[in-house]
C-alpha cells in the first residue's frame, strides 16, 4: 500500500533518475568531445571507491551544494572528482565556465594521480539513481570500470 508521502517520493526519485540521465548530455561542458558513461555493477574500482570515500568525508566536514540542492533537498546530483564534499545540480554544472585548454585537472588521471600531457577523457559514473560522478580518467582506470559506454 502506498501511502501519498511514499508516492511523492518516489515521483522525486523517478524524476532525479531521469535528470541524471539527462547530465550526460550535458558532458560536453567540460570537453570538447564529450564524455563517455559508465555504470558500476556494484564492485567499483579501487580508485572509485578512494574517491568516494574522499567525497563523503569532504562532505561530512564541509557539506557544500549548489542552491538548489541546498538543505538535502532531493534531486539529481553531480559529484566532480576534483571538488570533493560539493554537491551540484545538472544545471549549475551545466552553466559552469569550461575548464581552460590547458586545466591540471584535465590531464591529471583522478584514478591515479598520473599525469597525462596529451590529456585525458571525461567520464561519468552513475554511482546511484541519483549521483553522477565526473573524473578525468586514463585509459587503464578507464578499464578497471569494466563496462563501457
Ligand atoms: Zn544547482
Ligand atoms: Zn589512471
């Protein structure tokens, strides 16, 4: 039996799941050539679960979100692996300014700390229903996630 509150908020489930959908079409903020998508099948990486723990610490101490995540409100999420404990919306990400040509973070791997001059490739993990997280990953981290777009 489904009382309201439960069906509104799976309503609110339901649309966060379609809005994360909706961020990978929003990838190419980032890069020019656009992202590639990964699921996790419940056995992430090492490196994943490193960065993870990283944001969840970050956002413990320092819990930060874009205004319209504020106060735990629900909707879809962005997590970018270089701004640990911050929380934002497809929109906000997608307004933010594109990072410079020439960005550390963009040739940095976020899997290994290993640092790519060519550059390296925009991915995004859907960690939950909800939560879409950003890295720059090289191609061996690439691997580690299994699946491919
Ligand atoms: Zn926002
Ligand atoms: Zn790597």
């Amino acid at each position: 039996m489904n009382d309201p509150a439960t069906v509104h908020r799976q309503d609110q489930e339901g649309a966060a799941a379609r809005e994360s959908a909706a961020i990978f079409d929003n990838l190419q903020w980032a890069l020019p050539g656009g992202g590639r998508k990964f699921t996790t099948d419940g056995n992430p990486p090492e490196w994943l679960v490193r960065l993870g723990d990283r944001h969840n610490k970050a956002l413990a101490a320092d819990p930060r979100a874009c205004e319209h995540l504020a106060d735990g409100r629900p909707g879809a999420r962005v997590v970018l692996a270089w701004w640990p404990g911050v929380l934002l919306c497809p929109r906000c990400v997608a307004a933010m300014d594109p990072l410079p040509d020439d960005a550390p973070e963009e040739r940095t791997c976020d899997g290994c700390d290993t640092f790519y001059p060519e550059g390296l490739k925009l991915i995004a993990i859907q960690v939950r229903p909800d939560t879409t997280f950003h890295a720059f990953a090289c191609d061996n981290c690439m691997a580690e996630l299994g699946l491919t777009a």
